[in-house]
C-alpha cells in the first residue's frame, strides 16, 4: 500500500511538460525476468527494432527490460534474440534505459509523468507535449486489476490516473497503449475514458490469460513470443499501409488470436486515426536499425494494395488487377486465389487452391456455402425446409414431404424416423429405430403412452376406472364392478380384496385375507365392533343398558332387574352389589358387603 501511495502522490509533484524535437514517443516495457519469461524481452527487443526501423529517433524511445536473458549461458546466440523460428533481432543496437532493479513500477509511472526526480538522476523520461503521439507496449505478466515487474506491480487504478493526469497536464495529443499481460482487460473495464483521446488494446479479456507461441523449445528456448504480440507486430514489422486506421489494426490483431480476447478500451474518438501516425512507417522514414537479413521485401508500385505487403521473401504476393476484389489478398505463393466473376458471391472467398469453392447459382439458398472440395454440400429445392441443410455428405438428409410434422427432423442416416399419420397423437414420436412406439386408437387414455416394446399396455375399457392404470405386465390389475366402492382397489394380485355386500358398514373394509371380518346384524349397535375373531363381542339384548357392554368374554356383565337402582351396577362379578328394599331409607345404601 505505500507504493500504491507513492504512485498517487506523484501525480501532483512532478513538473511541466518541455517539449522538444520530434512528434512521435514510445514508452517500451518488459514487465518480467528469467529464462522461462524469454518472450516478454524478446517482445520488446523485436518492438524497438520495428520503431526504430520505421523511423522514430532513438532519443524518443524509453526502453526497460531487466536484461537477463541477453547475458546468460543459455543464450547460445549471444548477440541477437529470437522472436520466430530461423528469425531474430540484434540486440546490440538496443538501448535500454532502466535496466535490472531499476524496472520498477514506480520507475514506469515516473517516466511517463515526466518526473524531475528521475530527471535529475540523468534518466530518460517521457518530453512529449500538446502536439506529439505517444506510443506505450507492455509485455509481462498480469492478474486481475494489475500488471506485474519484476519487484513489485501496477494497480489498474494508477494506471487509469496516471492516463488522465498525463491527459490534465497535455503530455499527449493522442495515446496508444498495447497490453500483452493476462487478465489485462480488467485494467480499463467499466472505467470512462472516452475523453482522454486513448486508443487501448489488451491480449485478454478481464477474466481470462493471454498465451505464449512458438513454445516447441528450439534452440533451448522456451516460449519465443506472445500471441497478440506477434500479431501486431507481424502486421507492423513491414511496410503498413499508410491508409490502415487504428480500427482496422485492431480488428487485423483480433482474427489472429486465437487462445484469448483482444479488447479495445477508449471509444470510437481515434478509431479512424492511421497507424502509422504512432508507430512510424519503413517507406516513409529513414532506417536507424537494418533488418538481420538485408533484402527488400515486397516492392510495391504505386497502384498496388495493401495485399502485398505480407511477403518474407522479395516477391510481389498476390498482384491484383483494377477490377478483382479483396477476396484475392490471401495467399502466399504469389498465384490469384479465388478468381470470382462480377456475379459470384462472397461464398466463393475461402478456398486456398486457387479454385473457386462451392460455386453458387442465382436462385440456391445458404446452405450450400460449407463444403471444402468445391462441390455443392446439401441442395436444395424451393419448396424444402431447413431441415436438410444439415448434411455433411453432399447427399439429403431427412426428406420431408408437404404434411409431416417436425418429427421427422432428428434422424442421421437419411432415413426419415418416426413416420406420423394425421390422427396419430405426440405419443408416437420418441422412438429410435424407424419404429412407432405406442399405437394409439382414438378412444384409448392416456395410459398406454408409457410402454417401451411397441406393445400397448394396461388396456383399458370404456368403463373401467383409474385403479387399473397401474400394471407393468399388460394385465388388468383390480377389476372393479359397477357397485363396488373404492376398498377394492388396494390388492396387488389381481383378487379383489375384501367383498362387501350392500348393508355392510366400513367396519368390515380392513381385512386382508380376503374375509369379513366382524359381520354385523342389522340391529346390533357399535359395541360389537371391535373383535379381530369374527366373533360378535358383548351380545346385547333389547331392555339392556350400557352397563353390560364392557366384557370381554361374551358374557354380560352386571345383569339389572328392572327395579333396581343405579348403585347396583358396579359389581364385576355379576352379582347385585348392596339390595335395596323398598322402604329402607337413603342410610342403608352405603354398605359394600351386601348387607344393611
């Protein structure tokens, strides 16, 4: 965190801009060291030769790398880089400014600040003014919301401030920054910076890395280069086309990365402004560095496009006549590709044989424009759907007549599967083997829509209830008569569980052998109710009360003559507890022996 403030409080303690000779600038960044790291300075060393070459003046360029990888015993080379396979730069002609322990983040933020503290240590900073271009490439490694040096890192919070305080203090007219670091989109993401006249690319997006290449370890190295790096590089290291924008460049870089997201922060104001503006131009500006092989690649005549200027071996690649169109600007072996007529369309623009792909006629559709051996792939007449425009083959996949429906659009052998008669229902339409899975008669349910074998299972009558929808062996399960209630349907064998005629009561319904249990005469009351024999428990007669119901044996308990009071109906013996006579009084009724 005191770094971080550090690169904060800078921003208000340094001088003002002093603007000297030349308009172009260029702040170059190795951000790593080690052998394993080779490409980040080989990234850089290439950089400066490519500005340099294209005439930016060597005084106008700041450079930092750590410098290891030039000196050490793994280096077999000792004067020059690699930067591709048989290609390298001299690095001898490289001046580097902060070198070692000096490549620091603080260091970076001071250069482009204009700092008078490392002015007054005799180091080189960033002179631009008001009118002058400003070019910054960095190359290292990243994490989310900072790039990292080889002590210490960057938060994307100071370097947005370091952007909009170089923009306050008018140390730019214009400014491009290249960022070859993972996660390096997180640096600008959801930031505004639409008014500080910036042009930014990054390798990657904010959630993902950016990627070495040329990794196959020739010569003892390890990764030679970085994807996007070699990208604009390749597109810049010749003669750039003087009309090229910083949009189309951006676009060019984007197609040939492959392994992340090149993202482009700043908004539309530069879009249109030329490339080489900010990184010079090898036609127009006098060489200071030649190039390790001295050749002139590519002379171009004053009519000739842009399709030229790809060659690595003096030849003219590609000539292209007045009339031809950019289809032709591809190849490598100096042959048109892809002759197209006035009337042909851009299907046609793919080949790399020199012969025109998938020749289209005025009236066929899309479909046809994906084969690779110049045969139309999938034709198709006016009247036939999407659906065969799927095949791989050149043959018809799937034909479809006039009526079918939909399901008719899955197969791969150009079979049509599931054929569907008008009236047939949705239930037809799972199976895989050309078969029709589940007929289905019109007046049949629902539930013979679960089968697998082609067979219909539980069928079902026009009468017949739901209880028998629940079979897996195609057998009516339950069959249940017009009058019988819903204990029937309980049983698992095929038997109906428990018959009940019309005057039985729910009490017969829990058995499960097949049973009554507990049959009941029409006048006998809830008490006998309980047994689990098929024994009437407690028979009752009429004149008795509800005292004698509490047995357990079939026997009543406490009989009661008529005239006897309630006080002889405790006994559990069956014997009248304590008689009473008519004219004794109230204190003879407490004896418990039977006695007075």
């Amino acid at each position: 965190m005191r770094t971080e403030a550090i690169f904060l409080g800078a921003l208000f303690a340094l001088g003002t801009p002093y603007l000297i000779f030349g308009d172009k600038w260029a702040v170059l960044v190795a951000g790593s060291k080690g052998w394993e790291n080779y490409r980040h300075q080989s990234d850089v060393t290439r950089a400066y030769s490519i500005l340099t070459s294209h005439g930016i003046p060597e005084r106008n360029i700041i450079t930092m790398l750590y410098g290891d990888i030039f000196s050490t015993l793994k280096n077999k080379k000792k004067s020059s880089i690699s930067y591709a396979y048989n290609q390298s730069v001299d690095f001898q002609n490289l001046t580097i400014d902060f070198r070692g322990s000096e490549v620091t983040a603080k260091n970076f933020v001071y250069v482009l600040l204009q700092s008078k503290i490392l002015k007054f240590r005799n180091k080189k900073v960033l002179e631009s003014g008001p009118s002058d271009d400003v070019f910054i490439y960095f190359s290292g490694l990243g994490s989310r919301g900072m790039i990292l040096f080889p002590n210490g890192y960057l938060y994307a919070a100071s370097i947005n401030a370091v952007l909009k305080r170089m923009h306050y203090k008018n140390y730019y007219k214009r400014l491009v920054f290249y960022i070859e670091a993972g996660y390096s989109g997180s640096l600008f993401e959801g930031r505004s910076l639409d008014q500080l006249n910036v042009h930014i690319l990054t390798a990657a997006s904010a959630s993902e890395s950016s990627l070495g290449t040329l990794c196959d370890g020739l010569n003892n190295t390890p990764c030679l280069t970085n994807e996007f790096s070699s990208a604009w590089m390749n597109l810049s290291s010749e003669v750039i086309p003087p009309s090229r924008t910083l949009s189309e460049q951006y676009e060019l870089i984007r197609r040939k990365v492959h392994g992340s997201q090149v993202k482009k922060y700043g908004g539309e104001k530069l879009d249109k402004d030329l490339v080489v503006d900010f990184l010079g131009n090898l036609s127009i500006m006098k060489t200071t560095m030649k190039p390790t092989v001295e050749q002139t690649v590519n002379p171009i005549t004053t009519s000739t496009t842009s399709a030229q200027k790809t060659g690595t071996t003096g030849t003219v690649v590609n000539p292209i006549t007045t009339s031809t169109t950019s289809a032709q600007k591809t190849g490598t072996t100096g042959t048109v590709v892809n002759p197209i007529t006035t009337s042909t369309t851009s299907a046609q623009k793919t080949g790399t044989t020199g012969t025109v792909v998938n020749p289209i006629t005025t009236s066929t559709t899309s479909a046809q424009k994906t084969g690779t051996t110049g045969t139309v792939v999938n034709p198709i007449t006016t009247s036939t759907t999407s659906a065969q425009k799927t095949g791989t083959t050149g043959t018809v996949v799937n034909p479809i007549t006039t009526s079918t429906t939909s399901a008719q659009k899955t197969g791969t052998t150009g079979t049509v599967v599931n054929p569907i008669t008008t009236s047939t229902t949705s239930a037809q339409k799972t199976g895989t083997t050309g078969t029709v899975v589940n007929p289905i008669t019109t007046s049949t349910t629902s539930a013979q829509k679960t089968g697998t074998t082609g067979t219909v299972v539980n069928p079902i009558t026009t009468s017949t209830t739901s209880a028998q929808k629940t079979g897996t062996t195609g057998t009516v399960v339950n069959p249940i008569t017009t009058s019988t209630t819903s204990a029937q349907k309980t049983g698992t064998t095929g038997t109906v569980v428990n018959p009940i005629t019309t005057s039985t009561t729910s009490a017969q319904k829990t058995g499960t052998t097949g049973t009554v249990v507990n049959p009941i005469t029409t006048s006998t009351t809830s008490a006998q109710k309980t047994g689990t024999t098929g024994t009437v428990v407690n028979p009752i007669t009429t004149s008795t009360t509800s005292a004698q119901k509490t047995g357990t044996t079939g026997t009543v308990v406490n009989p009661i003559t008529t005239s006897t009071t309630s006080a002889q109906k405790t006994g559990t013996t069956g014997t009248v507890v304590n008689p009473i006579t008519t004219s004794t009084t109230s204190a003879q009724k407490t004896g418990t022996t039977g006695t007075v």
